[in-house]
C-alpha cells in the first residue's frame, strides 16, 4: 500500500507570492491534517479535513488555507508568503477521526521563501 | 504557548544500554499520547502510543510510560540500536480527532 504522497518535495518562492502543496493520503484513509514544522518550534498543527470539511484548525493566519477533495486528496495554499513561512510542510492521514489513531506522514514539502 | 514539551534536545547513549526519552505536558485534559521517530529528509514515523487509561504500554525494544499525575510521559528504548538515531517526537492530543500537539524533539544518537 502507498504511503502519503506530498508533491512538490521542495519549493522556492519570493516574499508576496502564493504557494499550493498537494497531499494524497494512504488509499482508504479520510482524513488528512496539515503540520508545519520550523527549527525549534516542533509540528504544529494547521488543520485538519474529514469528507471535505475542515474539522479543526490550527492557530494561525488566514493566509493559510487548505481543502480536501472527494477522493480524499488535500491541498493546502499560503498566501502572501513571507520569509517565516519558510518550513517543512508535512501532511498526515488516518482512517478517520476517531480517538486513538494513529496518522501516517509523508516526507513533506520544504518550502523556502526569498 | 509550547503544551507538549521536551527539555533534552539532544541525547547520546551507548549501543545495548537504555535509552530514556522524556516528555511533559501542561493539559491535563490530554488522553492519548504517541511516539514519533523522524530521520532526515524523511516524515515522522509512528513508533507506540499509550491511551490515557494506561499507565505502561511495550512494543519489542520500546516500552512507554505515562505518569499523569506528573503529567510525564517517557520512552524506553532497550537495547538501544545505532540504527535507532534520529529525532524523536512525542504528540499529545485531547478527544478532538486527530489535532496533536507536539514536543519539539529529542535528537538520540546511539554510539557503536
């Protein structure tokens, strides 16, 4: 069975512009989350979609932005970059959102911001 | 505000002695706990969790540990392997789904 599949592996952008990173989770799998992680800081998390509607959501700014598909792929969008968006990006799946799963990452998105 | 939180960011152990890796939490609200191994260039990888309900939870060479009165959480790795070097997280997350909440990682090194 695939592993979740993050596209593209690296990214660079300049200050102001917009990025989408795309996420296809384990064949079967529902839900999809979304984790940013920067030196020091750890994961955290962004949000979370089950059956194309966002259930949680992280503490952070609008400009991030994310959906999911009827075949349960997500893609998430920042907005406006700026150059401490700069991160690995990782997507999660599980089954569904039931307490005591346990979610499978990709390898992630790097994205650096100029 | 960090409320999983892993004060040793790094760690060095010979191979075949334990391994202890720490983590603690501020939420007492908290009741399922997972462990996380992540190597370079590669996503974190699942390694054991433990229910709010346990207090110990063994998968071969790991063993987890949860004190919630301490609010501590701790991973016992024995023997440790030098393939067993990387970062490792642990995650936290309350009866919302799958929101975790995560430490900030304790990178093991394992010295042949």
């Amino acid at each position: 069975k695939a592993g979740v599949t993050q596209t593209p592996r690296y990214l660079i952008k300049t200050r102001g512009q917009q990025v989408t990173l795309s996420c296809s989770p384990i064949s079967g799998h529902r839900s999809v989350s979304w984790y940013q992680q920067t030196p020091g800081q750890g994961l955290q998390f962004l949000f979370e979609y089950f059956s194309e509607t966002q259930r949680n959501k992280g503490n952070f700014p609008g400009r991030f932005s994310g959906r999911q598909f009827s075949n349960s792929r997500s893609e998430m969008n920042v907005s406006t970059l700026e150059l401490g968006d700069s991160a690995l990006y990782l997507c999660a799946s599980s089954l569904d959102y039931s307490v005591g799963q346990r979610i499978h990452f990709g390898n992630g998105t790097r994205l650096t911001v100029t | 505000d960090q409320q999983v939180k892993q004060n040793s960011p790094s760690l060095s152990v010979q191979e075949g002695r334990i391994s202890i890796l720490n983590c603690d939490y501020t939420n007492s609200m908290f009741d399922y706990f997972l462990w996380y191994k992540k190597y370079p260039a590669e996503g974190p990888t699942f390694l054991i969790s433990i229910s709010s309900i346990k207090d110990k939870n063994e998968d071969g060479r790991f063993t987890v540990f949860l004190n919630k009165s301490a609010k501590h959480l701790s991973l016992h790795i024995v023997p440790s392997q030098p393939g067993d070097s990387a970062v490792y997280f642990c995650a936290a997350s309350v009866n919302t789904g799958n929101q975790f909440y995560f430490g900030t990682g304790t990178s093991l090194t394992v010295i042949p």
